[in-house]
C-alpha cells in the first residue's frame, strides 16, 4: 500500500517517485491498516482487504528477502524497483543501510498472529 493515494499527485509527490515517503510502501503502515481492518471487520469487505494486504504484504518482503538476502525499509508500491535502487537507497549518502529489523518483526508478527486486530 503506498504511502500516498495513486492519485495524487504534485510536484513535490511525482506519480512515480520512490523516495522514503512520497509512494513507497512500508510494513508499519501496511500493519497498522491490516490491524484497523480487522477492527472494523463488521464493515463489508474490510476482512477480505487484510486478508489481501496481509498476503502482499508478507510475499513482497518474501521475494526480496530471496533475492536480495535482507529485508529494506521500504519497498517501491509499484513493484518496479527492486529496494536497494529506490531513491535514497541508491545514492552514496544514504550508505546502502540493509537489514531493517522492524520489516523483520513485522512480517514475523504477521506470519504467527495472523487475526490480530487493534487493541
């Protein structure tokens, strides 16, 4: 899930920017709205959207987990970058930081407790 609605876009947001968030997706924003789906489960079709993004979610970082051997931060909502050639990610400044433990323990979180709502 971007960060940004598709939709929107403007100079400082470009449709196909990757940088940090101006599009891209992250596991804590993608977590926090499976969880507010499952809390308004009664509303119909948000269990079937958690569900859906839970998967996504998971086999996203699963991939690049295969292909790259570490999890990112972030990752491109379009599915056309791979992680480490996202904006920031690629410029010498940003020092190729890999391993995000959070994307780890979110995923693992997502994995064996798979039904968990907002408290």
């Amino acid at each position: 899930m971007p960060t940004v609605a598709m939709d929107y876009v403007t100079a400082a947001c470009p449709a196909d920017s990757t940088n940090m968030w101006r599009r891209p997706t992250w596991t804590n924003t993608n977590l926090f709205t499976i969880w507010g789906l499952r809390r308004y489960g009664h509303v119909p079709g948000a269990l079937a959207a958690a569900e859906k993004l839970q998967r996504a979610t998971v086999e996203m970082v699963g991939r690049n987990y295969e292909e790259f051997g570490t999890t990112f931060e972030f990752y491109d909502s379009n599915g056309k970058l791979a992680p480490p050639y996202l904006a920031r990610k690629s410029s010498k400044a940003s020092g190729g930081v890999r391993d995000y433990h959070w994307t780890a323990a979110n995923v693992f979180y997502l994995l064996h407790t798979p039904n968990a709502t907002l408290p």
